[in-house]
C-alpha cells in the first residue's frame, strides 16, 4: 500500500526538498504539489488523499485556519521554519510536526510512523469461547455453534458436532459473542445469522430445527437481515 500524499507549500526550493524526499520513500506517492491551500478542498473532494506535507504561511490563507476547516482531514505533516505553531498543530492533531531545514532521516521517521498507523492490522475478534459443563470447561468455536436454546437454568449450545448443556444465563453468552453473528429471536432462543437456512412464517430453520421468532423479537430480528436481502 502506498500513501497518497500532497504537497501544500508556496517556496519552488521546499516543494523541490520534499519532493525528492518522497520520491526516494517507496510507501509514499506524490499526487500533486500547491503553491496555495485555497484550491486544496476542491482537490480532496474528488481525490483519495492520505497524506498532507503543510506548510503554515501559505500568503492568502494559513496553513493552520485551512487544516482548521477541514471536517475530516487525512493524516497531515506540518513543515514550516516556525516553532511556535507547534502547539496548535497537535491539538489540530497533525501527526508531526518537521521544522525547516530538517534532514531526510528526521522526514523518514516522520512518515514511517504515519504509514505504521494507517497500515497496521486491527486484532481479530477472539473467534471462541469456553463455557463451564458439568466439571470441567469446554471450548466452542463461535464458526461451529448453530443455536441456543434455554432449556430451565441451563443453556443448550448446539454445534455443528454436538449439544452442549451449561449453567449459564442469556446474558452471560452473548457477552462472549459477537454481535454482528448472533442475535436473540425468542426468550428461549439464539441462532447463528450464517446457521440459518431458511425463514418461513416467523419460523427460522436450521437443519432439522424449526425455531419460533416472538413478538418482541421479531422487528430486531428482520432488522438485522434487512441489510442482507437481495
């Protein structure tokens, strides 16, 4: 992945520096260099930006009021010979802040850790659970459960492979599912979206299982599949 980048500077001498600075940095693609920011919000509305190299005085309008305008600006480095905007650069929340002359390295340290921010991978949701069974705990896979059911003070888990009976409430297993996966369709009942097979009269099936949507769940329930019918 590369970071889209521009150049907002109004010295010929600056936009050359950072020009060939980026060009030497292979995550880093120029897009385009100005002389003003007054022309920049156009740009941004029809481009993909992910990087803005910003200068402070820029003539007509100030490099900080143009980044102060911006509802949703990509990342941003400032560049600019004056110290005394530092402060208000990060509560603008620039992510660096280089000041003139400044050397490559100090440039590549700048990018780096901006490009580290924009590709780092999120965690993976834990895909499993444990659930305590008679005596000892038993880990199920959230890929491998197809339903709930409440069975009394027990729940009944219901997997590709086998049922499993614990002592446990509704609410202390969705804590451990994700909710974009599962959802409750009835006081005694929680299926799997992925499980379900079909969807007739208020009843969802799954294998063999014909399981009742109430009342009180329903509007969530075709709510949560409104997105995914075609």
């Amino acid at each position: 992945m590369k970071l889209r980048c521009l150049i907002i500077e109004d010295e010929p001498p600056a936009q050359e520096k950072l020009a060939g600075f980026i060009d030497e940095v292979p995550f880093l693609d120029l897009q385009q260099v100005f002389a003003s920011a007054v022309s920049v919000p156009a740009y941004l509305r029809e481009h993909t930006v992910d990087l803005l190299f910003l200068d402070i005085q820029l003539g007509l309008l100030n490099g900080m009021d143009f980044l102060a305008s911006l509802s949703a600006p990509p990342k941003v480095i400032i560049t600019t010979a004056y110290a005394s905007y530092a402060l208000r650069g990060y509560e603008l929340s620039v992510s660096d802040y280089l000041l003139k002359p400044y050397s490559f390295e100090r440039f590549y340290q700048a990018v780096t850790k901006v490009y580290q921010t924009v590709t780092v991978v999120p965690k993976p949701e834990e895909s499993y659970l444990f659930v305590r069974t008679e005596n000892r705990l038993e880990k199920i896979s959230h890929s491998d459960i197809l339903y709930v059911e409440g069975m009394k003070d027990y729940l009944k888990i219901v997997t590709t492979e086998k049922s499993i009976l614990s002592l446990m409430s509704f609410k202390q297993l969705l804590t451990g599912l994700p909710a974009s996966g599962f959802i409750r369709v009835h006081h005694s009942f929680v299926v799997c979206l992925e499980s379900i097979q079909s969807v007739e009269r208020d009843r969802i099936r799954i294998g063999d299982k014909l399981i009742p949507i109430s009342q009180s769940h329903r509007e969530a329930f075709y709510q949560q599949i409104k997105n995914r019918l075609v």
